[in-house]
C-alpha cells in the first residue's frame, strides 16, 4: 500500500473528521434553528475603535507623503 492509496487516504479523512467531532458539531447545527437576521433580535450598537496614530508613525507618513488624518 502506497502512501496516495485512495483507501487508505479515506480512512485518514474518517479519522479526522471524529476527532474535530464534525459529525456532532453538524447534528447541533441542524437541530438548532438559525439565528435570527432582523436588527431588533440584537438591538445593540458598538462604537468603532478609535485608532490613534503616534508620533513616530505621522512621521514615517509624513517622509513618504503619505497623509494620516
């Protein structure tokens, strides 16, 4: 049996898959009812990360005309 044997490559494949527990992670996918799409299901709103650029970064943009506002 060759290292590309096709049986043997299925075998790897079927052992891969129950030790990432595929089988039971695509049973609790279907018996579980999809998440909802409509905004008011998740009525919170996240403000954005402020990004902060330092000193030495305005610099570098600065020596490559490179504009940071």
């Amino acid at each position: 049996m060759s290292a590309y044997d096709p049986a043997q490559m299925r075998a790897d494949c079927a052992e891969v898959g129950r030790n990432l527990r595929l089988e039971r992670a695509a049973r609790k996918a279907a018996s579980e009812p999809s998440p909802s799409l409509h905004f008011e299901d998740f009525p919170r709103d996240l403000p954005k990360r402020e990004i902060k650029i330092s000193d030495a970064a305005a610099r570098l943009a600065g020596a490559l005309h490179l504009h940071l506002d």
